[in-house]
C-alpha cells in the first residue's frame, strides 16, 4: 500500500534515572521525571486530526531512551476531526545506571493514495 505524507510532529522525550522520585509537569516536552532502576512512569498525549479525512498515524521513538519506552498503540487511523490518547511509557531495568536518558518521539502522519 502507497501513503501520501501529511507532516510529522517531533517532541522531546527526558527520563532521569535516580535515587529519588521527581516529577515534572511541564508540557513543552514529554518529561517522565526522576524514578528508580526499575521504576516506570507514564504520560499521555492526546492527538487532535484536524484534517477532513481519516489519517494514519506512525510513531518512532529514538535516542538514549528508546530502550526504556513504549505506547499504548502505534500505526493507526484516526477518522476526521476525532481525537485519540496515546500512552507513552517509560519503564527503566533494575540494572539501568543512574544518568539522564532522553530523545525523541516523531508523529508521522500519512493517508492512503489510493482507497
């Protein structure tokens, strides 16, 4: 099957791997806060379609804290002028070192050439 590329949206991803607990609400990034080796944390962020016909939706996520994350749900369809929540979870092993983990997740949004 062919798509045609919509756009994509990047957004920051930051994790501290520490001996404490933190949080951080800010929203100009996807900040997991502090957590312990072997902790996770989680965040939603909802996806607004503000196209006039259903759009699919890839998820990449890349850098040092690709090997902690997950979503909920990835490669699908949000029909026109809908709405979904996706979690996006950050889970570090008992053995991760203490540090900062961070990179990035792309949105990539792409529609069928052909129906």
């Amino acid at each position: 099957r062919y798509y045609y590329f919509q756009g994509s949206q990047t957004i920051i991803m930051q994790f501290e791997v520490s001996e404490k607990l933190g949080f951080n609400t800010d929203a100009d990034a996807l900040y997991f806060g502090k957590g312990m080796p072997g902790t996770q944390t989680k965040r939603d962020l909802v996806i607004n379609s503000s196209y006039e016909y259903p759009i699919n939706v890839l998820i990449k996520i890349e850098g040092d804290i690709s090997q902690f994350a997950s979503v909920s749900k990835n490669d699908f369809i949000i029909q026109a002028g809908e709405n979904t929540i996706v979690t996006y979870f950050v889970k570090s092993k008992a053995e991760t070192e203490y540090g900062n983990y961070s990179g990035f997740t792309t949105l990539v949004f792409t529609r069928p050439l052909f129906e």
